[in-house]
C-alpha cells in the first residue's frame, strides 16, 4: 500500500467534544449513593433540554434508538400498520417499525438536502399508514408545513428522528416539537454526548404517562417518586431505557456548554463554505446549502459528480490523512430493507445522493492549522491527476454511521 502523502497526525472526521466540570460532575456521582437514573443531574439535564427545545416534557434515554423504539410503541404501531420513511436514513428508525411488527415504506429524498420529500410521502400514503418519522439530516429543517399539512389531512402522527438538529429554530419552528414525539441521539458523534445516550422529547400530553412506565420497565416507579402511589408495580409493557446518572452527569456539562459548542462547528463550517465554493464551482461539486442558511453544523457535506468521482475523492483525502467519510447506503437497497419493507416507487434520489456525498471533518476543538489542511487537500483534487488515484487498496474511511 502506498503510504499517505499527508502530515501525520491524521485528522479524524469527528472527535468528541470535553466539557468543563464533566470530571467533577462524575466524581459528585460515584461519591454519592445514586448512581442509578433519576438523580439530580437526570433533572438538570432534562431542564436544559426542555429549555433548548422548548418541549414540554423531556425523558433522557439510554441511547436515540430506544427514544425511536419507544415513540413508535407509543402511537401503537404493530402488525399490519405501516409507518413512511426515509430511504436515506439511519437503520434504526427503520428497526423501531420493524421490531413493533409493523412495515417501513421507504421514500425519496430532496436532491439537494438529502431530506424527506413531502411529494414522495404524499404519493406513498395508504390505507394502512399510521405515521410520518422525518429525519433533519445535518440540522436541517425538513419542510414543516408539508409534512404537518400531510399529516393533518390524513389523520397520521409525524414523528421526529431529530438526531443531528438540537437546539435548531427557523422561519418560527424549533425542531423536536413539531410533531406528536422527537428522538434525540446522544452519541459520540454528535454535537451534544454522553457516550451513549437520547432523549425522547414529548410534545403531546396524552402519551406521557405511559413513556414514563414504558422507560422505566413498564413500572409506575415515576409516579412512586413523585409520592403520587404507595408502591410502585407491573403496569405495562417496558424495558430498562433510563441511563445512570454518570451519564447524565457528562450530558449536562454537555448542555452548558451547548452555545460554545455551537460557535465552534459554526465557525468550521462557514469556513469550508467560504474556502470551498471556487473550488466546487470548478471541479463541478456541489457543496451544502441549507435554505435559509438554517442548519445545526452537525455535518459539513458536498457532492461530487458521480459515484466514482466520489470515490476517488475519498482516496485523495485519506491519502492525505484527512478522515472524510460517505454517509447511509439507502435503506431500501439493503440487505434487511429488502426483507422487511418496502417501496412504492424506486428511491432514485437517495441512491444519487449517498453515491455523491462525502462529509468534511467537523469537530469544536478543530484547530484553524487542521481545517487549513482539510481546505488544502480539498482543493488539491483535480489540481494533480495522480493524487486522486494514489490509493487504490483500502481507503481506511470512517464508519459511515456516525
């Protein structure tokens, strides 16, 4: 293999972010004797949350997965309903349909953002669609008032995988309560982590109630707290989705620190937007352009001409020790999106848009020297043939699934 042209140390595409006070906040844990969920630091970090997004009632999860899990159970999706999704998405809102026995309908997306077409849904809904779960893909707002307007004419819940947009407001609309129940992920990857964790952030009163006993293994415990019961018991299907409060603990230094956070992946990505354009404009890339200028900085993406263009390109970065990465293979092409769901028409915008898209490194603590080298070996592409074709065996990309 030939060895990379870049300057070591190699530029990851994502690292996680460390918060001031998060070692002091997990020693206040351990030395306590609630080390469990529910403690003070669950609390205070479920207000932040509620502040930040403005939903009315929050619960912290072990992972977005089971927020998926749960608010798909929730709306009582099972057996023979179906639930509209987007392609070009995570496998985990696909699994949450999947493992309530229930079928994903797999739909285009927007060319340009990757979103969830509401024309596509429109033409996709049934007889037996029970819901609409959109993505945000990078932070940036789906069309709302499609999509509720869809909703609302069909009788449907529109639920929310709001993974990469925490904390984004535009044109009057704070994503995680625009529809019946929003996930949040909490993972490494993301803007705002504790390791593992989500949230299921509630935006309709009559599903509380039961969240609360679902998340904490279908027992009424939240209500014994509360003194609201003498005893708490057995009082519906659940499992065990509340996290310890170590990981509460790191999550909230996390949300006080959110507005830092945000001025740093804002600050790299207006820089790949400016340093980038010439470049894109010449090599016949597009680079990403959220309407509005509406976006969470969670992921900084431009499309390249063609699958193999994207590929070299790819090779190029990595040849030059820049971590970039492709993103989801759509879901209907998949192995288990195959056997389990189904389409109504052939996604073929998702397909064109996974095929194109490579994502930049993007992370608070990046230094302006490391996005200096990113925006370098960017603009190389193109500028020397042989760059772009330097490694030919393994590309040693990020995983796709951050």
């Amino acid at each position: 293999m030939m060895a990379e042209v870049g300057i070591s140390p190699r530029i990851p595409l994502s690292k996680p972010y460390r918060a001031a006070g998060e070692l002091d906040q997990l020693e206040q844990v351990l030395a306590s004797d609630h080390v469990h969920g529910d403690g003070r630091f669950t609390a205070s970090a479920s207000d932040r949350l509620r502040q930040l997004t403005g939903a009315p009632h929050v619960l912290l999860t072990t992972s977005g997965t089971h927020a998926l899990e749960m608010m798909t159970r929730l709306i009582g999706i099972g057996p023979g309903d179906e639930v509209i999704l987007p392609s070009f998405t995570f496998p985990s809102a696909a699994n949450a349909v999947v493992l309530a026995g229930a079928t994903p309908v797999f739909v285009d997306s927007d060319p340009a953002t990757g979103n969830l077409d509401p024309q596509h849904v429109a033409d996709a809904i049934g007889p037996r669609t029970r819901a609409i779960s959109v993505m945000h893909y990078g932070g940036v707002p789906v069309d709302v008032p499609a999509f509720l307007g869809l909703a609302a004419v069909h009788g449907l819940h529109l639920l929310e995988d709001n993974a990469h947009g925490l904390g984004v407001a535009g044109a009057g609309v704070r994503l995680g309560t625009v529809g019946t129940m929003a996930a949040q992920s909490f993972h490494d990857t993301k803007n705002v982590h504790c390791g593992e964790g989500g949230a299921l952030l509630i935006n309709d009163e009559s599903v509380l109630l039961r969240a609360e006993i679902m998340r904490e293994k279908g027992t009424d415990r939240a209500q014994f707290l509360r003194g609201q019961v003498d005893k708490y018991s057995w009082a519906d299907l659940g499992s065990s989705y509340l996290p310890s409060e170590l990981n509460a603990a790191v999550l909230d230094t996390q949300l006080r620190d959110f507005d830092v956070i945000q001025a740093h992946r804002h600050r790299i990505w207006d820089r790949y937007a400016a340093e980038l354009a010439e470049w894109a404009h010449d090599r016949g890339a597009t680079l990403m352009d959220p309407p509005g200028g509406v976006h969470a900085a969670h992921l900084f993406f431009l499309l390249l001409p063609d699958a193999e263009v994207q590929q070299e390109f790819l090779r190029h970065l990595q040849a030059h020790g820049i971590g970039a990465a492709f993103h989801y293979v759509p879901l209907h092409s998949s192995a288990a999106g195959r056997r389990y769901g189904r389409v109504v028409s052939e996604p073929q915008h998702a397909v064109r848009f996974a095929e194109r898209l490579v994502r930049l490194p993007l992370w608070p603590a990046m230094t302006d020297g490391e996005v200096d080298r990113v925006v370098a070996a960017v603009r190389a592409f193109g500028a020397t043939p042989d760059l772009t074709t330097a490694m030919t065996a393994s590309t040693g990309q990020d995983s796709i699934w951050a």
